[in-house]
C-alpha cells in the first residue's frame, strides 16, 4: 500500500507542474488552481469565439500533456465557455 505522506507528495508535484491550458491549440489562462492533500482543481477563465471544441489538454511546464480530451462539439454563437479539471491522486 503506498502511503498518504507518498500520495500528497505525487500530488503536490503533479500540481506545481501544471502550466497551461489549451482549447483547440489555443492557450487558455488558468484563472483558479488549488491543491487540498491529494486533490487538485484547476479553472480557467472564459473563452470566447470557438464554434466548435475538437481538443482541450494540461501541460505541464515542459508543454508536454498531462491529460487530454477529443471531441466534436459543436458551441453556439455567443457563448463562452471554462473548463475545469479535478484530479485525485489515489492507490
């Protein structure tokens, strides 16, 4: 069993590597990013102008991806968009 003093520690790490945020290629700013033990929450601030969602991903601060998500999402005129990821580091 990996400890919680080893589990904190992964997520702290995790946490301070994370350095963007990218719609569709595009850098989006990471407006709230929070850490509660083995927890993480990031937000980012509102994009606006995309008519359609086709990639999203966390970089870290190498630019290399953390996670990612494809889709084919279509968005209505006039609509702004955030994102939130959460993490949980477990055993």
């Amino acid at each position: 069993m990996i400890s919680a003093y080893y589990l904190e520690r992964t997520a702290k790490d995790l946490f301070e590597r994370i350095s963007s945020i990218k719609l569709n290629g595009q850098e989006v700013e990471i407006i709230d990013k929070q850490r509660d033990g083995t927890k993480i929450s990031l937000l980012s601030r509102r994009a606006e102008g995309h008519k359609r969602i086709e990639h999203i991903a966390l970089y870290d601060e190498l630019g290399r991806v953390i996670t990612e998500r494809r889709s084919q999402i279509d968005v209505s005129e006039n609509r702004s968009l955030d994102f939130r990821f959460t993490f949980e580091v477990v055993s």
